[in-house]
C-alpha cells in the first residue's frame, strides 16, 4: 500500500526513491511488524482471557508443563497481523510471489484458528478432525499447483527443482509434480506444529528460517547476483524479501511475549501458517530440497514422532524414546526447558548458515 502510494512520487520528490529499494522496504517491514505485535500482543492476550481461549495441557504430557494449563493459546493471530498487515503496507500487492505466499499464509491460519477454536472453546480434544484439516491442506496445495501452472508470470515451473550443493542438475519430478507441491506444503506446515511444544522454541527456530530464505529470495529476484551464484533467476522474486522481513519481525515480536515463561502459545493459527509460508517459498523460487537443511530441526522434530509411532505399532509396544516430539525426550532426560530451546535455536542457526553457504559451495 505504501509502496504502491509514495514509489510513483519518486518522479518529483527524489527522497520517495527509497521506496523503490527492496532492502528500504524490508527494513520498514520488520520494524513495523516488531511494533504491531508488541502494540497488539496485549490486547490479544487479555482478549483470549476474557474469552477463555485457554491452553489444554496433555495428561501424558512432562510434569513441569502442567503448571502451564490455563495460559491463553491463538497467539498466532497475533503472528498473522504482524506478517499481513506488514506485507500489504510495504510489498508490491500486484507482484505474483506475495499473493501466492499472502493466500497459503491466510488460508493455513484459518485452518489453524479454526482447530485452536475448537479446542479452547468448543472444548473438543482433538480439535478440527485431522481428516478435515488434510482436506484443506491438500485443497490448498491443488490451488497453489494450479496457480503455478495457470498463473505464474513465467513458464520456469516444469516439473523440476534445483538440488542443493549441484548447480549443473536438477531433478526432475514430472507428472509426480503436483502430489509433490501439496506434500512439500502440508509436510512443512506440520513439521512446523510439531516443533511447537516448548517457550519460544517454534517461533525462534521459524525467525533463522526466515532469515535464511530472505537473503535467498533477494538474490534469486536479482539478475546480477543470480548470475554470479549461477542459481535461477525468477524476476520480482525479490518481493518476497519483504514478506519474509515481516515474517522475522512477528516472530521477533511474538517472542516478547512466547519467551519463557510463555504468555500466550501461538497454537495451530501460528503454526500451520509459518509452516505453509516457509513451503511455500522454496517451491516459488524451486528450493524445496533445501527445506530439509533450513528446518533441519523441524524435519527431525517431524521424523522423531512417525518413528516413534511405527516403532510403538510394529514392535509391540515399544519406545523409541521417552517420549516424542523429540524435544520432550530431551526434557525427560534432564535438559531444562530453557536449555532445550537455546541449543535447539544454535542447531537451527547453524542450519541456516548451511542453507546460505549452498548458494556458493556448488
């Protein structure tokens, strides 16, 4: 909005220039969504209290987070106006990318809402039945592929994406493209869901991502730096730096009150939404192998819980660890909660630089 308002003035008054320059709008939209979520984030919070929008703690679940039953959850609505409102003030509205990537965002969190909704409220266990919540994941993913193919402002999206660490090879999926895009964004929005079990732990690991695939998607919008790294070029990819600025700076935000002791918990609204948005990216700029270096940890959050769950049906019972997601494992082994998320943040962090340093080491 701002950009599509003072860019045009740029032709009389030079100082509008700036809003011309991706890294002057990026800027803009991490600091104004570091203040929208730190403006809104008590209101929200006293507006889940009032209403009993309240956490329901697992019976099974560590001892030490019974005393969190009660603290308010949806806290991803707050995610969510620090990321929109952001993205529509700074981006270009008209660019491809930033719809795309604003339609999985929205569409995930109100899939999330919903299941939080029915949880807090509804009090209803398992929330939005899981058959449910796959068939908008999976009706998500069909409108994205259709978007790809019937929409993009090019015809670079064939059935191929790029192989990390190779620049002279890309693999090739064919007709298994589309079951391909659905599962990319579905496996990335519950890995994300999974991973957020501790204070701070998801939104931390989901700021590194963030970080990550914003200089990432700078470079891949840019000729020049394209060129040189020898990595596809996809022109106006570089708005969705913006997007990914507004990202870092929610979860920025949202940490001020998630950090432990949590205030509120993002809840599915945050997660799902987070999730879809980092797929959704990698499959725009066609990085999608590189998720599973980026979210290192989510991906291992992931394949902690289906291992555990094959090993408890096909081995009688038994127990790959004490007790999955993997980071209760490492809390009933010892590790303080706070002592979980920090090494959990530098093993992501690490991951993140690793995820940089592909785009040279090729």
């Amino acid at each position: 909005m701002l950009y599509h308002l003072l860019a045009p003035l740029a032709e009389n008054f030079q100082g509008f220039n700036l809003f011309r320059y991706i890294t002057f709008r990026t800027g803009g939209a991490i600091i104004t969504a570091i203040f929208i979520c730190l403006i809104l984030g008590p209101y929200f919070i006293g507006l889940l209290k009032k209403y009993q929008m309240a956490e329901k703690i697992r019976a099974d679940g560590p001892q030490s987070h019974h005393k969190k039953a009660g603290t308010p959850t949806m806290g991803g609505l707050i995610i969510l106006a620090g990321i929109v409102i952001p993205t529509l003030l700074w981006a270009d509205l008209t660019n491809y990318y930033t719809q795309m990537v604003l339609l999985v965002t929205v569409w995930l969190g109100a899939i999330g809402f919903m299941d939080d909704f029915l949880k807090a409220k509804k009090r209803q266990p398992k929330g939005l039945v899981a058959r449910k919540k796959m068939i908008g994941q999976v009706l998500l993913g069909a409108l994205f592929v259709a978007g790809l193919y019937y929409l993009a402002p090019s015809q670079q999206y064939d059935g191929t994406t790029g192989i990390p660490f190779f620049k002279n090879f890309v693999l090739n999926l064919g007709i298994l493209y589309a079951p391909w895009v659905i599962i990319v964004i579905t496996g990335a929005s519950n890995a994300v869901n999974l991973t957020d079990g501790l204070d701070g732990l998801a939104i931390g690991l989901s700021a590194l991502a963030f970080i990550a695939f914003g200089a990432i998607v700078y470079v891949t919008g840019r000729l020049d730096y394209s060129s040189y790294l020898q990595i596809e070029y996809f022109p106006g990819a570089g708005e969705l730096s913006i997007f990914c600025g507004a990202a870092v700076g929610s979860a920025l935000g949202f940490l001020w009150f998630n950090s432990h002791p949590a205030e509120v918990f993002m809840g599915d609204t945050g997660s799902l939404a987070l999730g879809g948005a980092l797929g959704a990216i990698a499959i725009l700029i066609k990085k999608e192998l590189l998720l599973v270096i980026v979210g290192g940890v989510f991906v291992i959050t992931a394949l902690s819980v289906i291992i555990q769950v094959l090993s408890y049906r096909y081995r009688g019972g038994k127990r790959v660890f004490k007790m999955a997601p993997l980071h209760h494992h490492f809390e009933l082994s010892g590790w303080a909660e706070s002592k979980v998320v920090v090494r959990y943040w530098i093993v992501g962090a690490l991951c993140a630089l690793l995820t940089l340093a592909t785009l040279k080491i090729r």
